[in-house]
C-alpha cells in the first residue's frame, strides 16, 4: 500500500468527501485529490491531520505501508513469501511478545498450539461487541484462577493483565462509537 491509497481508504471507509477533507485541513480540494492519486505526497504532519480529521487510527494503514509484504495476507498466498513475512514480524516483535508466541506454541499449557490458532482465527472473525465479551470472560477466568492458585503453569508465560484491561476497554470503546478497529499504543 502507498500511502495515497491509504489516505483515500480511510477517507472512503469513513464516509466522508473530498470536499469535507479540503475543508477539515484548510487546502483546496485539488490538494486533496492530487494526494489520493499519487500525484503529489502531503508532509507528515498534513497526513496525521487527514486521519485525525477522519477520527480514524494511522497505525493500520502505516503497519501496511511499512510491511508491504504483509498486505493482503490470505489462504492462498504463496508458503515461501508467508514464511518470510513471519520472518520479518518476529524480528520485530517486543520480548514479551516473543516470550508469548514461543509460550504458545513450545509451553506447557496442554493444548494444541494449532488448535490455540484456529480459536484465536475464529475469535478474530467475531463482531467487535463479541470480542470484548469473550476478552472480560478469558481475563476475569484468568484472574480467578490465579487467586485461586490453580493457573494451568504458574511458572511458565502469564498474560500482561494491565494491556488485557486496556485493549477491552478500547475495544469496547471502538464498539460503542462503530469502530470496526483498535490499537493500544504498545502496538506501536
């Protein structure tokens, strides 16, 4: 993704014009047009002020243009290109998220880390509202059994409790406002 076809996505999937753009970021609606076809590049600071015009999140739409080979990813990709986008993304991820994936997938948790995959895929396809009702449920479990002195491994990987209470709250937050996303800044 470049970024004029990111700045006319968010526009598009927001509903708003050409014209109210123009308006919201005080240029002339040619600017604007010229931006969404390539013709011509806004500073950072104009790209920023499009999508907080938009009230819409950049981090999506930079990860993408950042990660190009990451775009689009599907069931029918290529094995050796997914490989090397998985490559990528793990280089870049923060410890405790490597600690996560590799708890998943080597940890004694006692069940199927394909399986643990295929929920999440499952989990991810839900409607926003089913996400954060089932996300309070995992964490007020978790949090029971963890009083209760009976977590599966106690020793081993434990959630961020602090970023599982936050991404709720935004997700249910991006729900109320009909948002169909979220993201925490340690997404970032």
């Amino acid at each position: 993704m470049e970024i004029y076809e990111a700045l006319r996505e968010a526009r598009n999937l927001s509903g708003k014009s050409q014209e109210y753009m123009a308006l919201e970021l005080g240029i002339a609606r040619k600017t604007v047009q010229n931006w969404e076809r390539g013709a011509s590049e806004p500073t950072i600071g104009q790209a920023i002020a499009w999508f907080k015009a938009l009230d819409v999140k950049p981090l999506p739409y930079l990860f993408q243009i950042i990660h190009e080979d990451l775009e689009g990813i599907g069931s029918g990709d290529d094995l050796a290109r997914l490989h090397n986008s998985l490559a990528k993304l793990i280089k870049e991820l923060p410890a405790e998220g490597t600690r996560q994936l590799l708890y998943l997938f080597y940890g004694e948790h006692g069940s199927s880390p394909r399986a643990v995959l295929n929920m999440l895929t499952a989990h991810l396809q839900t409607p926003m509202s089913d996400r954060v009702i089932q996300g309070s449920v995992i964490l007020k479990n978790y949090e029971i059994a963890k009083k209760k002195n009976c977590l599966t491994n106690a020793e081993h990987i434990q959630p961020n409790v602090e970023l599982l209470n936050k991404a709720i709250a935004m997700g249910e937050e991006a729900y109320l406002q009909d948002k169909k996303t979220y993201i925490l800044a340690a997404d970032k």
